[in-house]
C-alpha cells in the first residue's frame, strides 16, 4: 500500500506539470538507507529506487531521520514526506525534527503519514 500511495502521489505531481527533485530514505536499509539521491522524479522512481528494498518488518523512526538529515540543504527549501506502514518508537526522531524546524524555519515542511497498527 505504501508504494502504491508513492506512485499515486508521483502520478498527480507529474500531471500538473511538476518537476520535483526528491530523495528516498528506507529503513532499514542495510547496507545503505539512501535509497535515492535528490534525482528529479519520473513515473518509473518506485520501481526504479524503492523496489529494490524489500520490507524486514524493522522500523527505526529516529535512523531514518538522522538519515534524511544527511541529504538536507538547509539553505534550501525543503519538504520532508514521512511515510511509514509500521511502528517504531521516537529514538530521537522529534529531536532531529525540532532542530531542522528551529534551524530552517519557514524553509522546512514536514508532513508524516503512518499506515500502521498501534498508539503514536
């Protein structure tokens, strides 16, 4: 459902024209969580970046923010879109946020949608 909702997602951006650069970030993502690099979106990302990773069933909301962090330009501005079908607890993912939110500004957007069973 995740990666449907990312191709949707991606369909209606590319409709109206836009022409985004994006990053993606799996956790875990051993050996590496990049999974893509600020590359300019197409109708093929998911299958292109994101299928390669296969769910574990080990979310890590804290990792995948210290993750995201490593690939924000902070003099620009910047949407992060959290999506997550699992749960984790914080392990320092509202501190990172908070940060990036008292550093930035106005410049940084996030959004966080969780597909998942349990109590946030």
């Amino acid at each position: 459902a995740l990666y449907s909702s990312i191709q949707k997602f991606i369909e209606i951006r590319l409709k109206k024209g836009c022409s985004d650069t994006v990053s993606a970030v799996m956790t875990p993502g051993y050996p590496t969580a990049i999974a893509a690099n600020r590359v300019t979106v197409d109708k093929d990302f998911v299958k292109n970046y994101l299928l390669k990773f296969k769910p574990t069933g080990c979310e890590d909301y804290g990792q995948a923010f210290r993750d995201a962090q490593t690939l924000i330009d902070q003099k620009k501005e910047t949407v992060v879109i959290f999506l997550c079908d699992g749960i984790s607890s914080d392990n320092g993912a509202s501190k990172v946020t908070r940060n990036l939110a008292t550093s930035m500004k106005k410049k940084f957007s996030l959004f966080c949608i969780t597909l998942g069973p349990g109590t946030y």
